[in-house]
C-alpha cells in the first residue's frame, strides 16, 4: 500500500549529494509547509545519503517560507563513523535557501544500557474519547487533511476563543490513512499539534518557527503516539514549545524542542 507520507517524503538522488525533494501540497499551514514535514522531507534525504536506518537528534533551522513546488537539497556526510553518521543539508529553491539541518543517525534500540526516566508516562482518554482537531469552517484543509490527531478534551479551548491560561497541548498523533508511525514520522508528529500559545492568547494565525529540534528515543510501537507539548517561557517576542511524544507501549520515542516567534501586535 502506498501512503500519503510516503509519497510526500520521497527523494531522488541526482548525484553529488543532490537531491530532488519537491514541497508537495496538501502538508501546509495556509499555504506554507508545515516545518515537522519539511523536517522530514529532508531527513529522508540525510539518512539515504549516510545510508543509516534512523534519525538520532535532527535540528532544522527555517530561513524562509515554503509554499508546495520544486525544491533541491544538498547533503554532505561530515562524518561516518562504526554506531553514528553525522549529516548536514541545505534545501533550495530558485538559488534561495529555505531550510539548513544537521542531524545525528544510526540505529535505535531503547533497551540498551542504563535506565532512568523521571518523566511521569503520558495519561491520555482513550482515542476515541478524544475530540478531533479543529479546523477553520470545519473542514480539515492542508495538513490536517493527511492526519488524524486527536485533542485531550481539556486543552481544545482556543478553538471556541476559550483559552486555557496553561501553555500545553495534549493528544494522540496518528495519520488519516492509517500509515504506521515510524521514526520519520515522529518528526512530523512533533510539530503536527496546534501552538501551545494559543490556549495562553487563543489563536494567533502564523507562529513562525526559528529553530526545531527532535531527539527520537524509541522505535515506535504499532498505533497512536500520545504527545504533550508545553511551554514555561514567553519572553522578548520568542517562545520555546517542548514535546514528549510516546508510543501504544507507554514507551518514550521523542522529544522535542523549537523556538518561535510571538506575534507580538495580537498578544498586547
């Protein structure tokens, strides 16, 4: 079966280090490509270049927008080592830089070595108990169009102008056409949530990203990743949002870090 992510993430290799890696339409936020997904769009061409299965602790910096069209990414092994591959890309589109990344791969195996985890596991309503994602009119459009998350019932105040007070965000993550999760979808799944400042200043339109980073800890288990997303500072017009994403398992496969900028005209 072919899936939606799939076909969205792939890559072609041109030789060099050169990749075609079209932004494909539909993986939007009001036109303008998700950054989880273009996270990933880059990662599968890292991983292919150093040829490693998964991606360790990727971080993507966002130089300009990236509405669906062509787009090339040029990726560099800068070191290959027995356990690890450090790789560095850059993605463009008409002579101009869109994103630049750096990413650690290699295998995972969450079993290996020590143990110790003070994270207290992440307590969701089953799935089905939990209300879909609003949308604007209704209608899931771009991104919400491939994906079927899921709101903790206590954190969906923003979309009826009734902001919650507390930046957080809680839900299961999981793709409309039921393609399982892997490592590379958890990149997508850690910026596929609604910004936790909108249950502090409701819904502020465009969010814009500076600099996102993902640590994958686990390979998944088959089914919903339960995710929580939550921020502790707003200070000087930016903002950090950090994620923990888990599997079916109550296993740890995730976590996550971006800073952003505050629209700061709707928050006065």
């Amino acid at each position: 079966m072919s899936f939606q992510f799939d076909t969205a993430t792939a890559t072609t290799p041109l030789g060099g280090g050169l990749y075609d890696t079209p932004v494909e339409d539909g993986w939007d936020i009001n036109g303008n490509a998700n950054g989880g997904y273009l996270l990933a769009l880059m990662t599968q061409a890292m991983r292919t270049e150093c040829e490693r299965p998964h991606p360790v602790s990727v971080s993507m910096h966002y130089l300009s927008p990236a509405p669906a069209g062509g787009a090339t990414t040029q990726v560099e092994v800068v070191k290959s080592g027995r356990r690890l591959a450090t790789v560095v890309g850059t993605m463009q589109r008409d002579g101009k830089d869109i994103v630049r990344s750096i990413g650690t791969f290699g295998d995972i195996d969450s079993s290996l070595g020590p143990q110790h985890n003070t994270l207290d596991v992440l307590d969701l309503p089953a799935y089905e108990d939990c209300p879909a994602r609003a949308f604007s009119g209704g209608a899931p459009i771009g991104l919400g169009s491939r994906l079927a998350v899921r709101l903790h019932p206590d954190d969906v105040g923003f979309a009826t102008n009734n902001p919650t007070g507390r930046a957080e965000v809680r839900g299961w993550f999981a793709f409309a056409d039921h393609r399982p999760v892997d490592t590379l979808a958890l990149l997508l799944a850690a910026d596929a949530f609604p910004p936790v400042m909108f249950n502090l200043y409701g819904m502020l339109g465009w969010v814009p990203t500076i600099e996102f980073t993902v640590h994958v800890r686990g390979v998944p288990a088959p089914g919903p990743i339960a995710c929580r997303f939550r921020s502790n500072a707003v200070q000087g017009g930016f903002w950090e949002e950090d994620g923990e994403m888990w599997d079916s398992q109550g296993q740890l496969v995730a976590m996550s870090r971006q800073l952003a900028l505050v629209p700061l005209a709707q928050t006065q």
